[in-house]
C-alpha cells in the first residue's frame, strides 16, 4: 500500500472516523487485521518519522491521528482475542505506545481525544459534504 499525500489524507478520513468493535477472530483473520493496522503505521512513517520530511503540520496530524486510531485498534482486538498467537506481545506493543503518546501529549497540556476529535469532526463534515 503506497499513497501519495493527498490519497493518505482521504485514507485517514475514511478510518479516522471508524472505530472497531473487537470480535472474536480466528488466527488468519488476526493475522490479517494485524496486517491492514501495520500498513497504517507504516503508511504514517514517512511523515512523522523522516528528518527530512515536508509535510504540513495538516499532514502530520492526519498520521498522527490515523497512528493512533490504528494503534487503538490492535489494543482492542488482541485484547479480545488473547488466546491467538502473537496477541498478548501485539497488546503490550500497543498499550506501551499509546501510553507513551498519551503522557508526551498530557505534558503538552493535551489530550490525544482533544488533538484528534476535531479532526475526525472534519473529516466527518467532508465525508458529508462529498455526498
């Protein structure tokens, strides 16, 4: 999965507004699901992780945001579906990042729901208005 900066945008806004409801999956489907969040980590990298990286700050908080969500998203399904290979580490990876990302944010005088609620508001008034 490769998209451009305009194409990530629209991506973040299709995901960003979609939370997931962790059900129990089989190892293939985990596995799967494993897969599509790491292609969104991997997709945020070349904005926030590059030194040289010429993203707007509008950019990089749509990644930030879509990291986040997907980051989220593991938590919650290898959560429900501890018994399945891999699931406990893939919980603890997630659970270790977003409390890292919650206390740099706290310290900065915010909340990850504050610092992406509005975006998910606009990408919600977007999606509406595309209609």
């Amino acid at each position: 999965m490769n998209l451009g900066l305009f194409q990530f945008g629209v991506f973040c806004a299709a995901i960003a507004t979609m939370p997931v409801y962790a059900a129990t999956l089989t190892q293939a489907e985990y596995d799967q699901f494993i897969e599509v969040q790491t292609d969104i980590v991997n997709e945020t990298k070349p904005i926030l992780d590059e030194p040289d990286s010429h993203s707007d700050a509008s950019t990089q908080r749509k990644a930030f945001c879509a990291r986040l969500n997907a980051y989220q998203n593991i938590k919650t399904t290898s959560e429900e579906n501890s018994h399945l290979n891999m699931a406990n580490m893939m919980h603890m990876v997630a659970t270790n990042f977003l409390k890292r990302q919650e206390e740099s944010l706290t310290q900065s005088g915010m909340t990850t729901q504050v610092f992406c609620a509005n975006l998910f508001n606009e990408n919600s008034k977007e999606n509406t208005n595309s209609k």
